[in-house]
C-alpha cells in the first residue's frame, strides 16, 4: 500500500499554504501516521526556514539530478521528516519541475502521507503538484483576490485531473469571513483557521501554541484530512469548528442566518 498525497494549493502568495503544510503534516504525524512534506515553492522556498532546520541536500538538488531523494530527508519539528528546498535563483534555474514526479512516487512508498506545499501563481512548476496529488487542498484568506485565485487553482487542478477535495479559510476573525468566503469559493469548507494571536510563536503551532485556537483548528483539519487516509469521505466544519468566536458575535450571526432559513452560516458549505 502507498502513501496519499496531499497539495496544499492557493494562487496567491502569503495565504499560509506553508503554514497548513506544516501544522497539519504534524498532526497527522502525532496520530500515529508516518509524514513527509516537500517544499515545492520552487521560487520563495521557505519551509526550511519556518522551521529553523539545516538541511545537507535540497529538492532543488534532486531536480537537478545533483543528489538522490534520500539525500535531502531531514528530520523536523514533531518528528515529521521534510524535503527542502534552496532560495537561491541559481538552484530555481536548474531544478527541473517534471522531475518532481519521481521524488513524489519515492516518498509514497515510505510515508503514510505527503504533504507538497505549493508556490503560488499559475506557473508550471506551481501546476505539477496538482496533477501528482490524490487530494487537492485549497487555501485562502478571506481576501477577494486570494479567493478568486484559489478558484483559478481549482479550475487548473481539473486540467491536469487534480483532485479538490475542499478549501481551508486561514486568517478568519469571525462569521462575516466564512460567509464571505462561502459566497465565493467553489469547493466546500475543511475547515477555518483563525487569525490568532495566541499563535504567533515559532512554528508549529500545534507544537508551540498547543492551546491555541489556531492549533485546535489545525488538529481538526488533520483529524478531517485522516478520514481520506482511511478511506473514507472528508469532513467539512461543523459549528464547534470555530468556537473561538466570540460567543455573542457567532450566536446573534447564527440567528440571522437561521431567520431566513439558509441552515446557518455553516449550512453554506453544504452545496
């Protein structure tokens, strides 16, 4: 039995794709899955640096046919083991993206589940994880441009039969986020990460910040994202999937919403 493969996708830059990648790719870890995540941001590669980890070979060098894939494997945060990538522009222009199949097909015959965290844009070498995956996970901000180019990324993955199984929101600071985001999106809510002070130490914060709201969020996205290594269909949210809202904000907003009969705010995801 192989691993699955997760892309952690979003058009636009800085919506927390790496973030996801991370936080998720330690939680699945710590329920007993073996996890690798690859940075794939062939451009701005940043997960080395987000975790605070010297590395001995880069994907960039894989690519390059400079080093095997087994030369990059680096140990991580939460035990999770990570294929890096450079930030230099000379390693972006050597490294070849078709080649990230081959590193893909290495890793799924020893890991429970891989993580590629994705650059952003339209590019190829953005558009080759989405054809590698078994599941397409979109991220985005409550920001119009980052939807609308979270939608972009759905519509190439189809191209290049990539599977969507859901969208995460990130950065939410209450209902009117979700029902923005709801109004637009394509694909159904994984879940809503919220903008949290709470979770601005180093990464991971499922580590870091544990009782975070951010990390409680991440936890159960995992927990949705494990239900897909088993076999079985992915979760959208449910309402105490942002219980960190604050109590009056999120039932005065439920009320609104259940007046006109629309299910509530979280019946908005279940299109």
């Amino acid at each position: 039995m192989t691993g699955h493969v997760f892309t952690i996708a979003g058009g636009k830059g800085g919506v927390g794709k790496t973030t996801t990648a991370v936080n998720v790719g330690v939680a699945l870890q710590e329920a007993g899955h073996d996890v690798a995540v690859v940075d794939a941001d062939l451009g701005m590669a940043n997960l080395a640096a987000m975790l605070d980890v010297e590395y001995d070979h880069s994907l960039h060098e894989v690519l390059a046919e400079d080093a095997t894939v087994s030369d990059t494997l680096t140990g991580a945060p939460g035990d999770i083991t990570v294929v890096p990538g450079e930030q230099s522009l000379e390693a972006f222009a050597d490294a070849d993206p078709a080649k990230l199949n081959k590193v893909i097909r290495t890793l799924i015959n020893a890991y429970d589940a891989v993580l590629i965290d994705t650059g952003a844009g339209l590019s190829h070498e953005a558009t080759v994880p989405l054809g590698l995956a078994d599941s397409v996970v979109l991220v985005t901000t409550p920001d119009s441009v980052a939807i609308g180019d979270a939608n972009k990324t759905a519509d190439l993955a189809a191209r290049v039969d990539g599977k969507v199984i859901g969208s995460i929101l990130t950065r939410a600071t209450g209902p009117e986020d979700i029902k923005a985001v709801a109004a637009e999106i394509q694909h159904d809510m994984l879940a809503v990460i919220p903008d949290d002070p709470e979770a601005t130490t180093r990464e991971p914060h499922v580590i870091n910040a544990p009782d975070s709201p951010a990390a409680a969020a991440y936890r159960r996205l995992a927990a949705s994202l494990k239900r897909v290594l088993l076999g079985e269909p992915v979760e959208t949210i449910a309402p105490e999937d942002t219980d960190w809202f604050p109590a009056d904000e999120a039932n005065e907003d439920t009320d609104n919403e259940t007046d006109n009969d629309s299910g509530g705010v979280f019946g908005l995801f279940n299109r």
